[in-house]
C-alpha cells in the first residue's frame, strides 16, 4: 500500500490543523464566538485537504485503496457538517445525525479487509460503557424527543470504537493502534459534551470536550491508513 502517515507530523497542513484545533479549543474556552465559529469548521476543512491531497499524491492501487480513502473524506466531511451543525442554536439534531454518519463512515473503513469486531471484549466493553452512559443521560432528565436518536448515536459510535479495538489487536501496529486510542478519544468527547449538556454543567466543558475531540481526529487523519 501507499497510504502512508509517516510524513504526516511535517506536513504544513497538517500542521496548521494541529494549530486550528488549538484555536478552536482557546476560543471556545475563552468565549471568543465569533473567532471559534471561524476556526472551528476551518480545522476540518482543513484535514479534509490534507487527507485528499495525500490521497492524490499516493494514487491508489485497486478498489480496496480507493474505498480507504473515500470512506475516510465521507467521514471528515460529516464532520465538518456535524461541527457547523452544533454551532448553530436549534440544530443539535442535524449535528448528532451528522456525527452519526461520521461514525458509520468510520466504521466502514475499519472494516476495510478485516473481520467484524475482532475482539470481543472490545465490543462488550464499549457497548457496556455506552449502555451506562446512557442510563445517566436518562436519569439525568435526557428529553423524551432525544432519547432514540441519542441511543441510536451511543450504539453506533460504541461499534466504531469496538471496530477500531479489534483491527488493532489483529494488526498489531502504531498506526491501527493511533486510530483505536482516537476511536477511543471520540467516545471520551463525546460523553463530557452529553453529560455537560444534559446531566451537569462540567467546569471548562469547552476545553475538555474539544480538546479530545481534536485529538481523535488528528490521530485518525494521522494514522488512517489500509491495512
């Protein structure tokens, strides 16, 4: 394969993505609005780039490359929608369905050339997690028109992460085990902004919610790569 991520940490774009989700993750904390609903979307738009003109430049060799890849952007695009979609007051829906469709994109490339869910205790422990978090949420006050497309969400972002895990125990390398802690990473994100927004308000929410979060996305555009 020449999908590589070796080069990736020298790159000026992915540089200035690490430096977008800095300032996206300052902005926030620090209440500067209008500045974050700048660099926020601008971060993604950002690794999208990155990863197409990586993608470009390795010109894929035969179908299973060329869904890696296209997989891939699907999932950042989504992203991006979802990132734009939660700034927005009222659209906390389209956010989570956009989120959502990152994450089955995800999951289909992880499942590019391997098994499903090839490690069990992965699986259990994510869908565990996933089903207490869950329970929180809804003794927590979770309203009643949220709580099937939230339970939708939690199942789904639990198998990518389950889908991550197992590819890295069969493959065993840096770079599948870079996107399992970033799988990993996205589940912590996301359950700090659910209880921040529906449980209790969490001190510095902006700083612990983004800061994970771009830090699942950097490791997955770092490390993404065919097995």
């Amino acid at each position: 394969m020449t999908f590589h991520s070796t080069s990736a940490p020298s790159n000026p774009l992915f540089l200035l993505l690490i430096v977008l989700a800095a300032v996206s993750t300052g902005t926030a904390s620090a209440g500067l609005i209008e500045l974050h609903r700048i660099t926020k979307p601008l971060a993604m738009l950002i690794a999208i780039i990155f990863i197409a003109i990586r993608a470009y430049q390795s010109r894929p060799r035969g179908r299973f490359e060329s869904r890696f890849k296209a997989w891939l952007l699907i999932a950042l695009a989504c992203s991006l929608a979802g990132d734009v979609a939660l700034m927005v007051p009222g659209y906390f829906i389209p956010g989570l369905v956009a989120f959502l469709l990152a994450h089955l994109s995800y999951i289909a490339l992880l499942k590019q050339g391997q098994v499903w869910f090839a490690s069990r205790r992965a699986l259990m422990a994510t869908l565990g997690f996933g089903a207490a978090m869950y329970a929180v949420l809804w003794i927590g006050g979770l309203p009643p028109a949220l709580r099937a497309p939230v339970a939708a969400y939690v199942v789904v972002i639990a198998l990518m992460a389950a889908q991550a895990i197992g590819r890295a125990t069969v493959l065993r390398d840096q770079a599948a085990w870079g996107v399992a802690i970033g799988a990993g990473f996205f589940m912590l994100s996301d359950t700090l902004l659910a209880l921040n927004r529906f449980v209790v308000p969490l001190p510095l929410a902006p700083l612990w919610v983004l800061s994970t979060y771009y830090a699942a996305q950097i490791l997955i555009v770092r490390h993404a790569r065919p097995s």
